[in-house]
C-alpha cells in the first residue's frame, strides 16, 4: 500500500485545498462486496484528472460514488472543504457538480433544446443565458436544437449530454468516458471538446478507457487496479513510466508511435 500513502497519491497536485476530495472511499453495490477498496482521488480548481485502468477497475463505480449514486461504505468525500459524503444527485447539481454517464444520457424523445432544458430544471430561469454560453461550446447544435435526441449519433448525442451536463454552470464536471463507441475522428472531437471546456474554467474528472490519450490531455490521473489506486501523477510523467506501460498502455512499441505524433490542438510533439 505504499504506492496509495499520501502524499505520493497526489502527487502534482497543486497547493492548497482541493474542490474535491475523495478520501479512502469503501463503495460497493451488493452488501458484503466492496468494489472500491479505500480508493482516494483529489481534484483541484481548474484541474482535469484523469482515471484510467482495465475493464472492471472500479473506475465508472468511483464517479457514481461522487455523484451519489453508489453509496460511500467508508471514507469521506468534500467539495469545497464541505463534507458531501452520500449526499443525492440532486443535490450535488445544487452544489455545482454535473454528470454525464458513459450511456443513456440524453433523453432520446426529447429535443436537443427540450434536454438542455432538462439540465437546468432546479434554476429555468438561467435557461436562455446557459443556453447561449453551452451552444458556444457546441456551436454544432445550434441548428440542430429542435430534433429529437434519439435521432443523433452516437457522437452527437454525447454532445447533447455533455451540453446537458454543462447548463447548470457546475464547477465540477465528472464524464464518464465520453469517447467510448466514437469513430476515431470523434473520439479525437471528445477530447479536445473536454479540455476546452476545462480550459473554460470547468474543473474535469475525466474516466478513459483510451488510456493513452486521457494521459496526453489529463494535468494528473489516477490508475485504478481492482477498486484501489494502482498509481497516480502528472499525465505525461505516467505516460513513460515503464510500469505503467507495461501493466496498462500495452507494448513499448505503441508508446514510441505515441511519442511521434502530433497533438493536435498545440501543434507540439504528442508527448
Ligand atoms: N450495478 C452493479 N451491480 C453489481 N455490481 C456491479 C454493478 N456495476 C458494476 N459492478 C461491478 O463492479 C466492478 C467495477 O465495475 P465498474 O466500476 O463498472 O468498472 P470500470 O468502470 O472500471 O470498468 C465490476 O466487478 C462490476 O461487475
Ligand atoms: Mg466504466
């Protein structure tokens, strides 16, 4: 357990006290069966964290934990030094923390505008306002705002959920791998939309099973392993961390074809 003792865990973070903190958090879902094991993640203003790490790690199982939607065995859980340890969904959204599962999350008999709608329920009054701050970021909606969800692609419709997510005006934004099932080319969309949103002033925890890519756009990410945090750091340092390589990015020969590409956005080396 040396690799989860503070604070080694959070290593790279910034000082100062994190917006959100999960500390040791014991979550699971049949009783008796603890899917995460102590597991601890910290998240600072203006950060995007990653959580990578093989199917069934518990990753998906940490952000409903921090939506509420998992109840918290042990451990605590803060936002903004406050404890909101097993508090509803309803309630963080009120707090200033949105949630976009990995599926169903748009309302598919609904319009685009009818589901933007939907995420500003507790505060409509603010609807045209965030309405025209969120399609700025998803300029691709705009005209687009009066067909039904159900009728968009799988790419669209992620949009429309994290749009959804975005209307409140969290402080917190928790996605669950937005680029699960997207061709290539959107998938490369999902990120650069999550860090311009992050760039907005969004703070991210970002769950991927695109490890590789989550490292390159991720400030810090946790590797989660079986409920408990395998490793964690700056993206880019666990990215050439041989360990980490081998158990969870896969052979050597793919981090080099990695490290010749291109990121995108800043026109620097991928890595
Ligand atoms: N609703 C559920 N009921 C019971 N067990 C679940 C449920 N959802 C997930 N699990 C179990 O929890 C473990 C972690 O799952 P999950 O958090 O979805 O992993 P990941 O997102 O890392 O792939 C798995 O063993 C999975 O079978
Ligand atoms: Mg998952």
């Amino acid at each position: 357990m040396t690799e989860t003792a503070a604070p080694a865990l959070h290593r790279g973070a910034p000082e100062g006290e994190p917006l959100l903190h999960a500390d040791r958090l014991v979550a699971g879902y049949l009783p008796g069966v603890n899917i995460l094991q102590e597991c601890s993640l910290v998240l600072h203003p203006g950060e995007l964290v990653g959580i990578i790490g093989p199917n069934g790690a518990g990753k998906s199982t940490l952000l409903k934990a921090l939506f509420g939607l998992v109840s918290i065995r042990e451990g605590a859980l803060t936002l903004k030094g406050e404890d909101i340890t097993n508090l509803r969904a309803d309630a963080l959204v009120g707090r200033g923390v949105g949630f976009v599962p990995q599926t169903n999350n748009v309302f598919p008999s609904l319009t685009i505008e009818e589901n933007l709608q939907m995420g500003v329920y507790q505060a409509p009054q603010k609807f045209s306002e965030r309405l025209e701050v969120v399609l700025d970021l998803f300029p691709e909606l705009t005209h687009r705002r009066k067909q039904r969800a159900g009728a968009l692609s799988g790419g669209e419709r992620q949009m429309v959920a994290m749009a959804r997510a975005l209307m409140p005006e969290p402080s917190v934004l928790l996605l669950d791998e937005p680029s699960a099932g997207l061709s290539p080319v959107r998938q490369d969309e999902a990120f650069l939309r999550t860090r311009r949103i992050n760039k907005a002033g969004v703070s991210v925890v970002i769950v991927e099973q695109n490890a590789r890519r989550a490292l390159q756009i991720c400030d810090r990410a946790y590797v989660l392993d079986q409920g408990r945090n395998a490793y964690s750091g700056p993206g880019r340092e666990l990215m050439h961390d041989p360990k980490v390589i081998e158990l969870y990015l896969g052979t050597l020969a793919t981090d080099v074809d990695a490290a010749r590409a291109v990121d995108r956005e800043t026109g620097e080396p991928g890595v």
